[in-house]
C-alpha cells in the first residue's frame, strides 16, 4: 500500500536532505497552470545528478518556457528504494512529491555506456513499463534520452525510449514542448505525437527504424528522415545559475561554460568528434556570469567548463579579472580540463591562493611517437614545461592520466609511462624543495562511435599483460601512486557502446540479474557477474570474445595471396550509429585513421587551417573563437581579514523539513548566506580560511529547533537590527531568526558557555496510562541519585554513564490516549556530557516498564552559563 512520500523521508534513511526538492533556486510551478510537465532526470544518486551541469541549465531552460514546467527526479540510494518497494510508493519527483506517472515527458541524461541499467531501475521504481512496445498506453508519459551516449550510439537502448534527443538541448527541448502542448490541445494519440516529433531536426524515434541484419539501421517508413541531424547550440551562461544543493554534491560550486567543442582532434576522444565546431563565449558573459552567480548562490568556490579550458584564448585575462574582483571573498577557481603545453604562470595565478586545489594534466600516452598516433599534440618539452611551472607555483602533488591499448601501441611505448614519469621526477625534484608526488591514473582506451578509431579492437587479456607489465616496471619508483581502471569495467563500456539494437536485451537482462550503480562500485564481482550472464544468455558471447581476445587491429595490416598489403574491409562495413548525422564526414574519418598510421599530426582548425572534417557549414555553423585579450595585473591571491570587531549572537530556529538537513551542510548554509547577503564576516588565519560561524551545539539529525544560538563574528560593527534583516533575507523561511544580539568579542563562545538544553519529545507507547501516573514514574526517576547505562563510544568500548547526573528537570506535560508529551532539561556540554533524548526514553522506559517509541524530538532552549 503506497505511503506518502513525507513518511519516508526520515532520519533512519542516509541524507534525506537530498530528496527534499527545497534548495535554493528550486522552482515550484503551479501544476494546474501548465500543460506540458516535464521531469528531468540524471539517473545517479543525487550527489551527482544535482551538481551536472548540463541538468540544471535544461531545467533551468524548461522552467523559463510559458504554460510549462519541469521537475527533478533522481536515482534513490538503496536504502530509499527499499522503502519504495516495500510500501509500494512509485518513485516521485523531488518539488511536487507527485509520481512520475502523473507528468506528461521524462527524460534521462545518458552520459555513459553502462548508466542505462540505473534509468531501467528508476522507471521500474516509478512503475513504467521499460520499453516502448508496453507503452501504448496513452497514460504514460513520454521517456526519451539525452546526453554523449545517447548521440554516440542509441542503438543499444533503443527499446526503452520513445524517442532520443541528439546532440544540445537547449534549443531542441523547447521546441519539443511546443509539439507537445500542440499535440495535447489536439488530443494526438502517441504515435501521431511521435511522429510529430521525428519532424524535428535531432528527435530519433526508434520504433520508425528498424535493424538490417548487418546491424545498420533504416526507416520503416517514408515521412521519417534517413539520418538524423545532430543539434548543435551556442553555450549559456546565464542559465547556469540555478540550483544551490543544501547537501554537499561531487560539483558543489557554480560551474561557467566558457568554450564548447574541440577542435584539436585527439583520435581517441569522443566529446571532441562530438561536439564540433568549437564555440567560445564572449569574456563580458563570463565574466558577468560568474560575478552575478557568485553573489546569487552563495558559493565559494567557481569552475570554468570547456573540454580543453586552456583552448579559451581569452582565458587568463577573464580568470584574472575575475580574481582580482573576488579577491577579498576567499573564492576559489578550479580548471577540470586543462592542457599542459599551455600551463603558465598566469593561469597558475588565476586557480591557485591560499586554498590552492589539486591540479591535472593528461599526456595521454608515455612516448612522443603514440602521442603523434592520437594526435594529442604535446610534445616532451612542452610536458616538462607545464609540470615545472605548476612545482615553481607551489604545487607539490600532480595528477596525470595515460591510455594504454592505443592502436599501434608496442610494450616500448607502455614502459614509456614509468620512464615519462622517472625522467619528470628526475627534473622537477630539486634540493631543498618539499617533496614532489604525482598521482598517475592509467586507463584502458576503448574505442568509440564517431572517431578514427571507431575501427579499431581492443583485448582485455592484452589490457591485464600491459598492467601487469606497468605494475612491475614501477616498483621501485617513489612519489609516484598508480592507478589502474579495472579490465572487466572497460571491456563492458566496449562492449556495449559499439554494440547494435541486439544488446537492449543485454541492459535489461543484466539490469534484472543486479548490474547498476550500487553494484558497480560496491560490487564490481556481483555486476559483472550479471553481464557476463546476461550476454551468455543472449546468445552473443561469440560477440563479446571479441572484445576479451581482440578481433583485428588496424595497424596490422594484412596481405593477399600475392604478398601486397590490403585494408581490411571492415573499414566500408556499415556501423549501428551510421544513421546518427553528427556533421563528420566518415571518410574523414578513414583518412584520418590512415594518418594516425603514418603517425602524421592534423593541426587544431581553431587556430590553424580547415581540417575539412565536414562539420561546419549550415547546419552545425563555424568555429568561433575569441582572441586573447589584455591579462589585466595580478592583484595578489586573497588574504584572510582576521580582525574580528564584533560578535553577533543569534538566536534561531530549525523547523519542518529543514530538521533533515545535517549539522555540517547547515554550517555550510550559514556560509553561503552570509556570502549572499554581503555580510563583513571574519576569517580564520592558516592554510585553508574559513568564516568565523561558530554553532553552540550540533542539532542532531531530524530534531527540530526553536532554541539555536550561532556566532558570528565581523570585521566591522553593523546594527544588529540590519544584520538580522539582511541574514533573515538570504535564509530558508523554515530557519527563523527569534534574536540577535551583540557581545564582547573577548567574551567566551556559546560553544564555550553551553551547559543544559531544554527540548520536548513526543512518545507513544503500548499501555494506557494518566498524566498522574507519568507523573508518579518521572517522581520515581528524580528520587534516585543513581540511574546508570551502557553506552558504546565511537571507538567500541562500552561505559557506564550516570543518566540521573545529568538530569535536570523532567516533567509530563500532555497525555493523550497512547502518546504523551514531556518536558526535561538535561546537560549539553560540548564536552560530550550530553543527556540525549533516548537516553530520557530509557528512563521512562525504566520507571513504567513498558515499551516506547519515539516520534518527535523538539529543542526549545540552549542554556548557557549566566542564563
């Protein structure tokens, strides 16, 4: 019997606070004034869905457009979709609480290969049916997919979804909902409103096209196009401003897109096949972007996107401009995506400071003839060049990715790794410098859809004799912490994402026998097991030894009968993603992969001379890049203000669902508050500065709260009447503020001062009794000196403590049937001299002999000395 979805979201669930759907920046449409509802999804736990970027700019998109609006629904973490099952309760989206069955189109991001068993989780939590064939029924809303792999190659997903988005959807989803809205006035029935959709330049509908036994893909019928046009839209900062998360993300800072699409042409990489032509944004949008972002959200913390953020030639001037206008904000700027070659001490100035984080270069291959085969660009220099400036900057670990199963690649280029990463530690590892670490994660490169080397086979078992090799060649070598991606993960990601309309049946099979995200990392055996069945049980194994053995490779080129040399013809076999028009032309493609035989280097068509890829033009438009701009001085990195003038103590509440919220993402909230309202905070000295918050006592989880005391101390004197208005102003209304009031800064702390705390709890219990009777058992506890109990510490060992010592007063206040409410102050010394609500439980328990439950805990005061 399903529940309401309040029920469950409970303390006794991890991070309940991620399914609220209350953050900043949620957006709460009424449902009756719209008539397309959308909901969105990234089909991971909520960590990671909330912080992508590309999820909050399309909700973000959907929620500007009239008569329509757009929720969130997210991947629930095991211990909630138990609770679903259990009770029953479909799978529900996180502002309106309804059921995704009750929207009119759900859409999922797939951004890898092995991510649809979680989107098959989600819509058999939410009671769907998995595939397109069991969705005649008009009820259902539309499920359609977005992201890299879904334009990669959807042909292995085909089955689940009405309809696949192709390419950016900035552009393409409004005009998606416009069909809709159009279709409902009309009352379409869903395969006319499907069809309506095929219309739409970068809509798939598979059920139009069917499979050819070569794996190609064809129409089925005349009014559908024959390839489908990838969609390509300009980048928008303004709508990257969106949601704040209380929890804290894998993301959790404002992220700017700053360039899209690559044009260096690194053979292997998919995103920048994919993406083309590249697109810079304008400095001023940027820039404007990140100062308006940082001051709307509250964050500390900003990163500028790109898939080559070096490639934004307007790069050091915007970073630095932007430092220097955030300088006395203790704001950090992070580069995920960074070259090497073009690493210097500008850039080192814009992302480094006083909390400087970890910096990444990727050579990708450890000698310059494999680096040439990839097209990667860099040469040795240039890698000893970038490292060196970033250990002059100050940084002492670096991080760096390498490939190995490249195509052409021998064991002298394998072994080229450990001797790249000897020879850097060789040159960089100066006398009477900190120690230098590098962190080298080494992964297993499978060929995609859309690339030269689209081509070419990998072989696991040649994957685990290089590792093997590699783990060998680094012993001995200090400073250097190798990672390895493990075979069996890359072998399926191959497996699948080269694969054709046969392999739906291989995610759905697998999805049932365990394979998912949960399973993943915390069981890779039990998933794997679950693949290597469910492609057992398909009758594709034969397919699947290809990728463990290796089918061909295309530098081993074979020879007819006459002893000449021939290309194999697979090179002209039609592929499953054939149909998918992402503006490359495929004999580009050919010829390319001959050039990486020659090991011959295409120069970045950005900058350089027209590739002739076959990309711009009408459809997919032109390259355009923004030249580097003046890099304005160098004000100097942020240096914490540590004058502390005032002490402001507040005194405030914790209520309704906010209880959910956890001490430390509070604290965080504080932070971003008082950044948002511009309030003169003070900051701690050392290495990583902080804001001078400082909370009396940690509010356990789902407790509510009308007695917090929080203070804050300030580099200047302000009206505490304006302070609390302006703090008032910036936080959740389900945080109250009942005072504010000014003290000695010299004066102790709360946290200092705290002694007892005051809080009601609610109980039920299984016997009946009256208020006198509660009274005649709480008389009972009070007239004891002794009431002992055994309590376990964090380390294990197992106390006694005297609760009746820490009781202060305990009394029944309301009886009603079967449930009761009390009243009892007890110690609350951050000593750990606490007297915690079940151990009053206990106590009751004690003196009545019965059974109780807790069902609510309220703190109504924090005492503290001289109160």
């Amino acid at each position: 019997m399903a529940v309401a979805v309040e029920a469950l979201l409970t303390p006794d669930i991890l991070r309940p606070a991620r399914y609220l759907g209350n953050e900043l920046g949620a957006i709460h449409k009424p449902w009756e004034n719209t008539t397309v509802r959308w909901i969105l999804t990234y089909p991971e736990v909520y960590e990671v869905g909330a912080s992508n970027l590309g999820h909050i700019i399309l909700y973000s998109i959907l929620n500007a457009q009239p008569r329509q609006l757009c929720d969130r629904a997210y991947l629930p973490a095991p211990d909630l979709a138990l609770k679903l099952k259990t009770t029953q309760t479909p799978l529900f989206a996180v502002e309106s609480r309804r059921s995704l069955t009750e929207f009119d189109i759900l859409g999922f991001s797939l951004s890898y290969e092995l991510g649809a068993t979680n989107i098959l989780e989600m819509l058999d939590l939410a009671g769907i049916p998995l595939t397109w064939r069991e969705r005649t029924n008009q009820s259902y809303p539309l499920i359609f997919a977005g992201g890299q792999t879904a334009t990669s190659n959807p042909e292995p997903y085909a089955d689940f979804f009405d309809f696949i988005a192709l390419g950016d959807g900035e552009e393409l989803l409004p005009e998606i909902g416009l069909i809709l809205e159009e279709g409902k006035v009309a009352k379409l029935s869903r395969e006319e409103l499907l069809l309506d959709l095929a219309q739409i330049p970068g809509v798939y509908v598979p059920q139009f096209y069917d499979m050819a036994e070569d794996g190609s893909v064809y129409p089925n019928r005349l009014d559908v196009p024959a390839r489908i046009l990838r969609r390509v839209a300009d980048p928008m900062p303004a709508y990257s401003i969106g949601l704040v998360p209380y929890v804290e993300t894998v993301h959790d800072r404002l992220t700017i897109e700053i360039r899209r699409g690559c044009t260096r042409g690194c053979r292997f990489c998919q995103p920048g096949m994919l993406t083309r032509p590249a697109r810079d944004v304008e400095p001023e949008q940027v820039i404007d972007a990140i100062e308006q972002g940082m001051r709307a959200t509250g964050y500390n913390e900003f990163s500028l996107l790109s898939l080559s953020c070096s490639d934004y030639l307007a790069l050091p001037a915007v970073g630095m401009e932007i430092k220097n206008r955030l300088k006395d904000e203790n704001i950090t700027l992070t580069l995920p995506s960074q070259r090497v070659d073009r690493f210097d001490e500008n850039i080192a100035n814009i992302i480094g400071g006083t909390r400087q984080g970890g910096i990444t270069f990727a050579p990708e291959a450890g000698t310059q003839r494999m680096r040439d085969i990839v097209n990667k660009g860099l040469t040795n220099a240039e890698l000893l060049r970038g490292v060196k400036t970033a250990v002059e900057q100050g940084w002492d670990k670096i991080k760096l990715y390498f490939m190995i199963g490249l195509p052409g690649e021998t064991d002298v280029d394998v072994l080229g790794i450990v001797e790249t990463m000897r020879w850097l530690r060789q040159e960089c590892s100066k006398q009477g410098r900190r120690r230098l670490d590098f962190n080298v994660t080494i992964s297993n490169f499978t060929p995609k859809p859309h690339t030269p080397f689209q081509w070419h086979s990998v072989s696991t078992t040649e994957f685990k004799r290089k590792q093997t090799l590699l783990k060998a060649a680094f012993q001995g070598l200090r400073g250097v912490k190798i990672n390895f991606t493990d075979v069996r993960i890359s072998a399926m990601e191959d497996f699948v994402g080269r694969g054709d309309r046969r392999l739906s049946s291989v995610v759905r099979r697998a999805w049932e026998l365990g394979a998912g995200m949960d399973a993943w990392w915390e069981s890779l055996d039990q998933a794997f097991s679950a693949w290597t069945r469910a492609i057992d049980e398909s009758g594709l194994t034969w397919k699947y030894r290809k990728v463990e053995n290796g089918e061909w490779n295309v530098f081993e080129q074979g020879k007819d009968d006459e002893g000449q040399s021939k290309s194999h013809s697979s090179l002209d076999d039609a592929l499953p993603w054939d149909h998918i028009d992402t503006g490359i032309d495929k004999q580009w493609l050919k010829d390319d992969l001959q050039r990486a035989l020659e090991a011959a280097i295409v120069p970045d068509c950005s900058f350089e001379g027209c590739s002739h890829c076959g990309v711009c033009g009408v459809d997919f438009g032109h390259n355009v890049v923004v030249p580097p701009l003046p890099i304005p001085q160098f004000a100097g990195h942020f240096q914490p203000n540590q004058q502390r003038s005032q002490r402001l103590r507040v005194r405030l509440g914790k209520v309704g669902e906010m209880a959910l919220i956890s001490h430390l993402d509070l604290m965080r909230l504080f932070d971003r508050a008082v950044r948002r309202a511009s309030l003169p905070v003070t900051f701690t000295g050392g290495f990583h500065p902080a804001p001078r918050i400082v909370s009396a006592n940690a509010l356990p989880l789902g407790t509510t709260s009308s007695g917090e005391i929080v203070d804050f101390d300030l580099t200047e004197t302000i009206d505490p009447k304006v302070f609390w208005e302006k703090l008032a102003a910036k936080l959740p209304s389900e945080i109250p503020i009942y005072s504010v009031e000014s003290v000695e800064v010299s004066a102790p702390a709360a946290t200092q001062l705290l002694e007892k705390a005051e809080y009601q709890i609610t109980v039920d219990f299984t016997k009946a009794a009256s208020l006198a009777q509660w009274q005649e058992w709480i008389d009972t506890i009070k007239a004891k000196e002794e009431i002992w109990f055994e309590q376990t510490t964090k380390s294990g060992k197992v106390r006694s403590i005297n609760l009746r010592d820490r009781l202060f007063d305990l009394a029944a206040i309301e009886v009603n049937e079967l449930q009761a409410v009390f009243r009892y102050i007890g110690s609350c010394r951050n000593d750990g001299t606490l007297l915690r609500s079940d151990h009053v439980l206990y106590l009751l328990e004690q003196a009545s002999q019965q059974e109780l439950r807790m069902l609510q805990t309220h703190r109504s005061h924090l005492i503290l000395s001289g109160d």
